[in-house]
C-alpha cells in the first residue's frame, strides 16, 4: 500500500493555530552563538543542535513561531544539524512554524536556488528575503503560496537609517517598500513585513499603509525596545498582526545546566508582558 504523502504545511494557518493555543505572539530567535553555551556543552561535536532542541523543548508551549538564524549555523559548519532542528520542531511541536532567516536576495535564477533550499532542503515554513533587487528576486520565493515571506522593510539596526530613510519624490525608501509589497507583491496573500522594534514612529506609519498584514519585529529584548510601543504602534486593525521577535535575552538568559529552564522564564516573562500590553 502506498504511504499518504504528508499533509502540506500552510504558514499562516499554523501560525494562527500556534498564536491562538499559546496565546501567545512570541518568537524565539535561535541563533547559537558556542561560545556562549553553558561549559557542559561546550567542545561536543553536535552542541548546536543539543542546546537548540532544549530550548525548544522548554518553550514549545509559549511561542507562535521559531526563527533559525541561517548564519548562526553555516558559521560553525553545522548546516546539517539546522536541518535535523527544523525537523525536530516539525515533529515535536507541530503546530508552531519555522521562519528561516536568511535574507536572501538576488537574480531570479538563483533566488529560485535559494527559494529550494529554504523550502526543500530546510522545509522552513517561511523565509527572510532582501527586496533590493526588486520583484523578480522575490517572486521565485512568492510562488510557494503557502508559504510566507518575510521582506526586509524597516529594520532594527542603527545602520537602517542610511538607506531605508532616504527620500524618493517625498517618500522615504522604507514606505515605498511597504506600499509595494502591500499593493503589488502580496498577490497571493502570502507577505509579510519586517518592521523593528527599535523605530516605533516608522512601525506606526508602515501600519498605516498596510493594513493588516503580519509584522515580524525584532529589537526588543536585548536591544531594548519596549513593548508597550510595539503594541501602540503596530497592532493591526482589531488587534494582533505582529510576531515579535526576541534571541539572545531567551537563548542566554541562563549560563549553567538550567540554561533551558532560565530560557522557558524569559520567554514566559515576554509572553506576559504582551499579553498586559494588549489588554491595556
């Protein structure tokens, strides 16, 4: 008898499966960074993936989404290892999608490679994508329509500010990012934006324009955007809208052997302090 192919993973539903049970719009960043690992993991060949999968394990129950850094993995050779962590989210915790951050970006025929490795060889859920090239550098990752894509918008960094805020014909280059993608490029439903944490004026403007489409934002957490802002500003119509994004105050909450214990506190405390956010 043949075996049933298995049922094809939808990025947004699972998302709001995830978001409604958890009650929670928490996503954990894994980005392993060894030298930071708690001592007794430290110099064992497969610690990328020991001290993932516990932090998985231990927040599963409080998070709407998982973010693998691609680079935090390609750095230490451990590529392989990503792959085996997608998969063990997928099998232990279902219901929660994985959004691969990559930030690809570049000519059609490649970012169709591209577009294979994160959604065939990883089987991410979603991926990051850089919208530099235009269009048809993102269209080979659109076509999966039921998977999402991330577009780099507004991001967190200091840096941002040198491009993503320059004027074209009155317009700053950012919101003409999120017009576009909002207008033209979400024709299949399957965008999102990334809008940081750290920026919240530009958080309130992108969500002016685009209504309700997901935000994925980063910066709060260890580069300390508050919470209460992010809600303020980039609720969508009616509430929620937003996966908020935090990595190294979860991953290096703890430094002992109760690492994941101390990360499952942080990612509850979060959790929590959005939750009262909402509700205020």
């Amino acid at each position: 008898m043949t075996a049933r192919a298995p049922a094809p993973r939808r990025f947004f539903e699972l998302l709001r499966a995830s978001a409604t049970a958890h009650g929670s719009l928490v996503c954990v960043g894994l980005d392993p960074e060894p030298a930071r690992f708690p001592v007794h993991l430290r110099g064992r060949p497969r610690a990328i993936l020991e001290f993932s999968r516990a932090i998985v394990d231990a927040t599963c129950d409080l998070v709407c989404a998982y973010k693998p850094q691609i680079a935090h993995f390609a750095a230490e050779r451990a590529e392989e290892q990503l792959e085996e962590l997608i998969g063990y989210i997928q099998e232990h915790a279902p219901s929660v999608p994985v959004i691969l951050d990559a930030k690809r970006g570049d000519i059609g025929s490649t970012a169709g490679r591209y577009a294979r490795e994160a959604f065939e060889r990883y089987r991410a859920d979603a991926v990051t994508v850089n919208p530099y090239l235009g269009h048809d550098s993102v269209e080979p990752f659109l076509a999966h329509a039921d998977k999402g894509v991330v577009v780099l918008c507004r991001t967190s960094n200091p840096g941002a500010r040198e491009l993503q805020d320059l004027e074209i014909g009155g317009r700053r280059l950012y919101r003409i990012v999120a017009e576009r993608v909002a207008t033209e490029w979400n024709a299949r439903g399957n965008c999102l934006l990334v809008v940081g944490a750290t920026y919240p004026r530009e958080l309130a403007e992108i969500r002016s324009c685009t209504g309700s489409m997901p935000f994925l934002v980063p910066g709060v957490g260890a580069q300390g955007a508050d919470v209460a802002e992010v809600l303020a500003n980039g609720q969508a119509p009616g509430g929620g809208g937003l996966i908020i994004s935090s990595s190294r105050a979860i991953l290096y909450a703890g430094t002992g052997e109760d690492f994941a214990a101390a990360a499952r506190h942080a990612t509850l405390a979060l959790r929590d302090q959005i939750e009262l956010a909402r509700a205020t």
